[in-house]
C-alpha cells in the first residue's frame, strides 16, 4: 500500500506525521518511507544513519554546430522556449529544458545528441532493523523537482507498505508525490490560512480520484470551521494532535512524538487502519 502525506501549506505537520506513521508500522512489519520534499528533505533529522547516493540525471541535446544548417526546426518544436535558432548560431537555455528528446527527433540533419546531466540525488538508509528511508535531494538551482522525486518514488515501487512525504502545496512536485498512491493523509492546522491551503489541496486529491482524510495539528481547541468543511465535503477527520509545547520541543529536537510518549503510537495505529479503510483495504 503507498499513502501520501500532504498539505496544502508548509509547517503545519505534515513530516512530523510521516514519521511517526513509519517509525510506529515499523516496529511491526517493514515499513519504506521516501522523502519526496526534495528542495528541503527533513526525514533524516528524525532518522539519522549513512545512506548510499546514485546521483539524479536527465538527457539535455548537445549541439553539433558543424552538421546543423540552422533551418530551425527544433527551435520550432521546442514548447518550453528552450531552443532559440538564429541566423548564426544556436542559443539553447538549459534550465528551460523538459528532456522531452523531441528536438532530436525533428533535426533533419542528425546535428542533436543527448548528454546526461545530473540534477540531484536519492540516498538510501536503514536507520531502524524494519525501515527503510529513501530521499530525494534537488540539487542547489535546479528547476527540475519532478524526475528527482520519480527517481525516489522508482527506489520504493516494489516495497509492500510505502509512505510519501510530499513537498506543501500543489504544485507539480505534489502532483508527482501523489501519482499512483492508494490513500492521501490531508495535515492542516486551526487557521484560516491552513483551511484556505486545505481547500486546494482537497480539490488536488478530489481531481486525481484519491481517498483521503484529514489530520488537525496544533488543534487549539477550536477547530469548528475545519470540521464544517470537511463535514461538507465527505473528509473524514481521523486524528487530532493538541497544540502543546512539549510536542513541538519534542519535534524540534528531531525526535519522535511516538518514541518519547509510546501511548500515542496506538493512535497512529489508528490513523493507518483508518487509511486503509478509507482506501478500501482488507485489514
């Protein structure tokens, strides 16, 4: 099974319940947790331990200015504003590059090639005897988030009991985190701007067709309008974590809620049965 944890915003926990939700399966079957947040990965903050590194790379053409007659075809193919051919020369730009390979392709002449070029990197841990900690690391200036986050995904997709850490937001990298996942856990917190960022990614996981429910973090007690939107809109709220300032110094030391209080690993027992119900899974 692979569940996703997303939020329509950053900081409002949404690593913290990936961790806790590996860390807790861990402790009775294999468990593989990938860090999709590949601009800012964080898991290994609560799961230290070497790891091995395979870099991250995509093909970019290569140019041969002796055989190109400038008739500007791939200048005309490219969509992305990649390639710009003028009277004398090529100007290719490559951080608008998609290595799509189309330019190869419509070049008459042969004159484009394909180089790799690295762009990030996915490591590999064992920090605990069952779990497995993949992540995904975007390369300082690299626009490309999504093939590192494929790579990562790639590393996990034999895996039976998967969790995806995707970046906030909803953007394209979310979109990737969330492709093929069986359930989506929906972290938000009690304020407007956390109901407003809960809307939007709701309507991302509504439109791809994936179950889902919500986690209420740092609930302070007045969580009405959270719960009337998800009332309205068939989202079941399936946990809440009370704002308190232990847990947030726990968190901040990079550890685990579930390790230092182990009561509250029965609730994250909880909180995955409820993933798997919701998803249609037999227990």
């Amino acid at each position: 099974m692979k569940i996703a944890v997303a939020s329509g915003k950053g900081g409002t926990g949404k690593s913290m319940v990936a961790a806790n939700l590996a860390y807790t399966l861990s402790l009775a079957e294999p468990v593989t947790l990938v860090d999709c947040d590949v601009e800012e990965p964080n898991l290994h903050l609560f799961f230290p331990g070497p790891a091995e590194s395979t870099d991250v790379t995509i093909p970019v053409p290569v140019f041969d200015t002796a055989a190109c007659d400038l008739c500007g075809k791939c200048g005309e193919f490219c969509q992305f504003g990649a390639i710009t051919v003028l009277r004398d020369r090529v100007l290719f730009f490559p951080e608008l590059c998609h290595s799509c390979g189309g330019c190869l392709l419509v070049c008459p002449k042969g004159a484009i090639t394909e180089s790799p070029v690295r762009i990030g990197t996915v490591s590999v841990s064992i920090p605990l005897p069952s779990l497995i900690l993949v992540t995904g690391l975007l390369d300082t200036g690299s626009p490309l988030a999504v093939p590192v986050i494929g790579a990562a995904k790639a590393r996990a997709a034999t895996h039976p009991l998967v969790f995806y850490d995707s970046s906030p937001g909803t953007a394209c990298p979310v979109i990737e985190t969330l492709d093929g996942s069986d359930f989506c856990v929906l972290v938000t917190e009690s304020t407007p701007f956390g109901l407003h960022d809960l809307e939007l990614a709701a309507d991302v996981v509504a439109g791809m067709g994936i179950p889902a429910g919500v986690v209420i973090n740092r609930s302070d007690g007045e969580d009405e309008a959270t719960l009337d939107f998800c009332a309205e809109h068939d989202l079941e709220v399936m946990m809440t974590v009370p704002f308190d300032r232990e847990f947030a110094a726990i968190q901040n030391q990079g550890c685990l809620l579930c390790r230092e209080h182990p009561e509250w690993q029965e609730r994250f027992r909880a909180l995955y049965s409820g993933c798997r119900h919701l998803a249609g899974v037999s227990p």
